[in-house]
C-alpha cells in the first residue's frame, strides 16, 4: 500500500481555507453528500478517498484496469488487470483478477487470458468467496455458421460468444471453475433451416438471435457485454450488452449443464434469457424506433433495503442517438412472483418507461454525457452516485437532482501523469466506474483511515469540504488548547462566541454548542475532528486530535 500521510502536528493552530479555483480533485462537498469512502481506479492505481477528497488508501497494480473493482467486507481489493495479449483485443479488454490486501499485498493472480477466452470489462464476488468472471469465448467461423450466423456476416473470420465462469479461489494463483454459462447455448436464427438454432426469432424472446447486430457490421465483438452484477436473494445475474442495447437477466441456481439448456436449476429455468430490456428489435418485437437502451453500462439490482429496492438502475449512455445525451434509468420489470418475469400482450418485455430517469433536463441534455462507461447507484440516504466516465467525473446528486458533492479524477488514465490543483484537468481521465461505501462498511474496522493528501499536485490549493467552509474572512485569532486533547478543548479569545459546530473529517456535523467557550469530546473516538467557530460576525475553522 502507498498511503501519503498528513504531517499533523501537534499544533493544529492553523485554519482552513476555501479555495474557488479548484479544476480537479474535489470541486463540491455539502453535508447533504452521502458520508463514505469513494473507490476509483486510474491508470495502474486504485484510490480510496473521502468526501474531502483526500486519500485513505491507495493501492498500486502492474496492470491498467481491466475494468472493475470492488472493495471486499474484509478491506481486501478484488480488481481486474488488462493483460498485453494480442488475442481477443477490444475496448474493455482485461485477462487478469487480482486481490490485494488492505496494505497493499498481492494475495492472489488469476490469469484468464488465452487465443480461446479471455475476461473483460467486469468481474463479480460472489457472496461465497468465488469470483464470477466475464470473458469472451471464440466461436470459430464453422462454429458460427453452423450455429446460423449469416457467412456475409463475418467480416472478422470469427464470432465471439459471451462467457461466464464462477471460479473458486485457490492458492495465490490458481482457481477451480465450479460454474459456467456461455451464451452461444441461448440462440435462434431465420437465416437457414438447414444450420443449427433455426426458429421464429419473435416467437422465441428467450433466445439471442445471432444475425442480429444492432445496424453494425456484425464484427466479431458483435455483444460486447460490458457488465456482470449478481442478485444472491434471487439468484439471478444481470448481463449488459453494449452493442444491441440490450440488459438481459438469466438464472444461477442451475448445474454447468442445465446452464447449457433451457430448463433446470431451481425453478426450471435454465439457461436461457429470463428477461430483457432496451431495444425489442433485438427479438423481432419492434422497430429501431422502440429503441430505449442506447449503449448503456451497469444494469444491477437496487438493495432491497433501500428506496427501490429490487428494481433496477442503469446508466443509459445515449451512444448512437441524436442528440447525443445520457440519463440515469429505475426500471421495476414486470414479474408473476420474485424473479418470474411476464412478457406484455405484444410480446415485449415491460415496462414501457423507467419508473425514473435523470438527465440534465434544466440547462442542456448535452451536459450530461458519456458515450461509454459510466454507472450509478443508489445509496442509503436515498441520494444517487455517478460516474459520468469519459469524463472522469464522480458526483452525487439528492433527491432533488442537486449535486451535493463532486469530484473530478485528476489522474491522465494512459500515462499515469497527475494533474495540478488550478490547471488542467488530464486530457484523458476516464474512469469505467466509480463505487461509494459507508463509514459503517465493514471493510473499514479496525483500519487506519487517517486521511492523506490529496492525489492532484499542488495540494495547498486544495478546497477545503464546503461543509466546513466559511464566507466571511476567516480569523486567526481563535486559540484552542490542549491540541491534542483527551476531551475538554477550552478557547483563548476576546470575541463573544455564539455558537461551535464539531464535523468529523468527512465533513459530518456531530455537535453543535451554543454561547460556550469550551468544547467536550470525551464521548468521540480518537481521531480528527474540526470545530467551526461563530464570534462576533466571523466564521473560523479549526483542526484538532482528539487522543
């Protein structure tokens, strides 16, 4: 682990000062932001920063992204890594999943990368400790053309099939496959009666038809899947395809082998495609003009423990339509029972529109705009998290679609290269995704969350949380002591005090005193805290340690 820390002395006398100029790092913080810890990953680098922007931990890989990341309940980080291989290139291309330890410790490599396979863009854990891994599969061009696929359809010679592998962990660098799923087990075509898989595509919405490409060239990327996520309380997986504009669920609670077919598992469902959304041209159910999905990345289930739970959230990047603009989607799929998903008279699958969606609708569409990557989720004060990706920017916004806090990736993703606080952000920034987690994540037990510097360059200029953040000039002339402290903080000042407001370090109010010169956090962790102080129309703000 790299972890910068803070010179914090003893004598934390010095105020912090608000900055307007910020260009990179964190650009606003309100006490309406959610209080967690923000995970990205830039370059060969994933960061752990607070709502001050200030890092909590940093972990250092070989590999750029490839493209996910999640921070484990244990403080580990399961990351994916894109390898140097010349076989199955593409955007979002990966080969590796590593783990690492809080401090930084590589404890586990598992390459999946070979001329055959190789994982891309997203990886899950799984609930049990495996690790589902998404990669693409070759189909040969006889494979293809024997499964249906029209032979003026590949350009490339070859088609690539999605995969699934839920692999079990063993040792540093070796792992067990305890399931599998491939999609080129779920197809239909129209194309020849004589080929495999021939069919009504429409009277067959379970089924992906093969000859269908979305209005490309049918490359051999045809699906580029670009997202895993996992529902344990249904057992189900949630699968996004960039390039039909299509999010598709299918079943887990099957064998490898009923995977492979289109009964068994648990409810007899198979493997086949339970549900799916964005664009019903896809199984001959409509024209480009039903079209809803355009591009979209990180369809997953909303927890059912917060508003909207059990439905859906997708980031709709708006790729291929004009005007450009993207939108944040809620969806609830129509259902018989949890899991059981019904189709409309007209043979399409519901709803008709998001339950809710957001876009920059006040200023200008356009504003609001990634054409790839990106994601959102919603968090346990009911706001939602983004990453608008291409242009590496994170931000949340309240219920109502005020940003309450936002940050901008200072680091250049190609190069490594870590911009300056005041200049230019890195002309490439992007991020595939960026993940928010409570204070009260157990991941976070018993680890040193001291805050470091910031990542952008130049630092000193650094905003500090507007939550803390003061109007009027700030005065020098408040003196707090003993800092540090066991509890009782006593102010030496001439000026009548009105009122002391105490915030933890990311920016939480916690205590409010009135008409008192004294201050007591005997009650408080040991740790960072900062006081706010109220005298005679100046606003000043205070470090202290609280041992």
């Amino acid at each position: 682990m790299i972890k910068p820390l803070l010179l914090y002395s003893f004598f934390l006398l010095c105020s912090l000062t608000i900055y307007s100029q910020n260009t990179v790092g964190i650009i606003t913080d309100t006490t309406d932001a959610y209080q967690g810890y923000t995970l990205f990953t830039s370059n060969t680098s994933t960061f752990l920063i607070n709502n001050c922007g200030e890092v909590i931990n940093q972990w250092s890989s070989t590999f750029t992204p490839g493209n996910s990341m999640y921070l484990l309940e244990d403080g580990s980080l399961l990351r994916t890594g894109s390898t140097p291989s010349n076989d199955i290139v593409f955007g979002g291309q990966g080969g590796v999943v590593e783990k690492y330890s809080w401090e930084g410790a590589l404890l586990w490599q598992y390459y999946y990368d070979t001329p055959q396979y190789r994982q891309h863009h997203d990886i899950f854990p799984m609930p049990n400790g495996n690790v589902m891994i998404l990669a693409a599969k070759v189909m040969t061009n006889a494979e293809a053309i024997e499964a249906g696929r029209n032979p003026a359809m590949l350009p490339q010679g070859v088609l690539y099939s999605e995969q699934l592998v839920e692999v079990q962990p063993v040792g540093t660098n070796q792992g067990t496959i305890v399931w599998e799923w491939d999609m080129k087990n779920h197809l239909v075509q129209d194309f020849d009666a004589t080929k495999s898989n021939y069919g009504i595509v429409s009277e067959n919405p379970q089924k992906l038809d093969i000859n269908f490409t979305n209005g490309s060239a049918g490359n051999s990327n045809w699906l580029h899947v670009n997202s895993v996520q996992y529902n344990a309380t249904l057992d189900q997986i949630i699968l996004s395809s960039r390039n039909l504009s299509e999010i598709w669920i299918i079943d887990h609670s099957t064998t490898t082998a009923e995977a492979a077919t289109s009964t068994g598992g648990t409810y007899g469902k198979g493997g086949d495609i339970l549900y799916r959304w964005g664009n019903p041209q896809a199984y001959d159910k409509g024209t480009a003009s039903d079209r809803t999905l355009f591009g979209q990345h990180y369809p997953h289930w909303i927890a059912d423990d917060l508003i909207d739970g059990g439905k859906l959230m997708v980031f709709n990047n708006g790729n291929g339509r004009e005007p450009q603009f993207s939108e944040v989607y809620i969806l609830n799929p129509p259902t018989s029972a949890p899991g059981f998903y019904t189709l409309e008279a007209d043979g399409t699958y519901g709803p008709e529109a998001p339950d809710y969606i957001y876009a920059d609708n006040a200023t200008n569409p356009a504003n609001f705009n990634s054409h790839i990557l990106s994601g959102a989720d919603r968090l346990p004060n009911g706001n939602i998290f983004i990453c608008e990706g291409t242009k590496g920017k994170l931000f949340e916004i309240d219920s109502n679609e005020n940003i309450v806090w936002e940050y901008i990736n200072p680091v250049h993703n190609v190069t490594g290269a870590i911009a300056s606080q005041g200049g230019n952000p890195p002309t490439v920034r992007q991020l595939f995704r960026g993940l928010k987690y409570g204070v009260d994540y157990p991941a976070f037990e018993g680890k040193d969350l001291t805050p470091g510097d910031p990542i952008e360059l130049n630092s000193e200029l650094n905003v500090a949380c507007t939550a803390l953040g003061v109007d009027e000039n700030e005065s020098n002339t408040f003196m707090l002591s003993p800092n540090p402290t066991s509890g009782i903080i006593n102010l030496t000042t001439d000026a009548v005090v009105t009122k002391i407001e105490v915030y933890n370090i990311l920016g939480a109010k916690i205590n409010t005193v009135m008409n008192s010169k004294t201050v007591d956090l005997s009650n408080l962790q040991s740790g960072i805290y900062v006081l706010k102080l109220f005298a005679n129309d100046v606003v000043s703000i205070k470090k202290i340690i609280k041992e």
